[in-house]
C-alpha cells in the first residue's frame, strides 16, 4: 500500500489528532511515534539504517499503513515525498510559544522511569525481544532531539529558533501542489477540502493532551 498522505510537521503540532482524523477519513492506518514506541518498536531497525544514511525499505515498513505522521518519520521527508509522489501532504503547524510550552510539558521532557518501573524493566529485558526493541526507541528518540533541537531543551530561545526553521526549511522544499498547510484548531473543513473528501457529522478529534501523553507514557 503506497501512503496517500504524508505529515511533514513536528510533533505536538496536533499529528495526533490528524492521525486520527486521517483514520476517520478512510486513509488507512496511519504511522505516528506511538504506533512505533507501543505497537512495532522493532521497527527502530529502519530508522537505525536511515540515521546511518543507509538504503531504507519504506515500502516494508509502511506495509498495512496509508498516511504517516509525526517523528520520526518526517526526519526523512525528502526521500517519502520522492518515493510516493501521488501522496498529499499535510504539514501542521502551532503557534511557537504555544508549542514550546506543550513540547516542554511532554516531548522535550520525558520523565525519567520511577525506581520500581526501572527494576522491573531491568528483570524483564532478558526475556522481551519488544522491550529491548522499545529501549532502542528510547536511545534513538534522545539523539533525535539532540539532533533537532539542541543539547539543552530547556534554551527556549533555541528550541523555537530550531522549531521555525525547521517550518521555514519544510515549506520552502515542499511541493506546493500537493501541500496543505494546516492547523488543527480549523477543525474538519480545511482538511476535508484538500483531501476530496465528505466532511464527517461528528465532531474533530482532539486527542493527546498533555494529561493524555504524560498518562499514556507512564502506561508504556
């Protein structure tokens, strides 16, 4: 299954709520950091290979999905928007300050494991080819932030001085015949409009608040 959609815009932008909304719409499943972390951390053996700027199967990876979304697939864009042309993309967008603040509660922020949690994932390690996969995820979004927004992501200045360039540097290199810039509070129309097609009776899905992500991160 070639993706129909591609995200290209960066997390607690609401890829969330797209994710969902793009299910809804009848997009298929569709990739996000969550499916990779819960569902299929052994995936993080493409990534590793991507990071290395090696030869990835995308096709592989993506099997079963229509639309990706969030990291750590648009660290790759260039190389999906190539590979699937016919594929729209959707690159979310928040105010800056707003999205810091939801960034730093959340993504930027991921508590360290409690003392009894980090036992039992130490008991368990042996035995859990998933958990062991889950941990590589762990190391890898680290560098990933590193990478993206530098040693400190408590430097609010170069965190959204990062986070604008990376919109800047997105825009400019997106197709602009296949691109929909988006903001989620717009709710169902916009998006519906570009995609073709009928816009549901039910209401925008608004999911992953903060409360929502620390609770599901401590689940995990």
């Amino acid at each position: 299954m070639a993706l129909k959609v591609i995200g290209t815009g960066q997390g607690r932008t609401g890829t969330m709520s797209l994710k969902n909304a793009l299910e809804q719409l009848g997009f298929g499943k569709c990739y996000h950091m969550y499916e990779l972390i819960a569902n299929t951390p052994e995936h993080i053996a493409y990534f590793q290979r991507a990071e290395r700027g090696e030869q990835v199967d995308w096709d592989k990876m993506l099997q079963g999905f229509g639309s990706a979304v969030d990291f750590p697939i648009i660290q790759y864009y260039p190389q999906l928007i190539k590979k699937y042309p016919d594929a729209k993309i959707i690159h979310t967008m928040r105010d800056p300050e707003s999205w810091f603040k939801s960034a730093s509660d959340t993504i930027l922020n991921v508590g360290r494991p409690g003392p009894l949690k980090m036992v039992k994932t130490l008991v368990q390690l042996p035995f859990s080819p998933k958990l062991r996969n889950r941990m590589k995820v762990f190391g890898y979004i680290g560098r990933m932030k590193k990478k993206e927004f530098g040693a400190d992501v408590k430097d609010k200045a170069t965190v959204i001085k990062r986070f604008n360039e990376w919109n800047e540097r997105a825009l400019k290199d997106l197709p602009k015949d296949r691109l929909l810039i988006y903001n989620v509070k717009d709710g169902w129309e916009p998006l519906c409009k570009f995609l073709n097609v009928p816009v549901p009776n039910t209401p925008f899905p608004k999911t992953n608040s903060t409360e929502e992500f620390i609770q599901q991160t401590k689940n995990m």
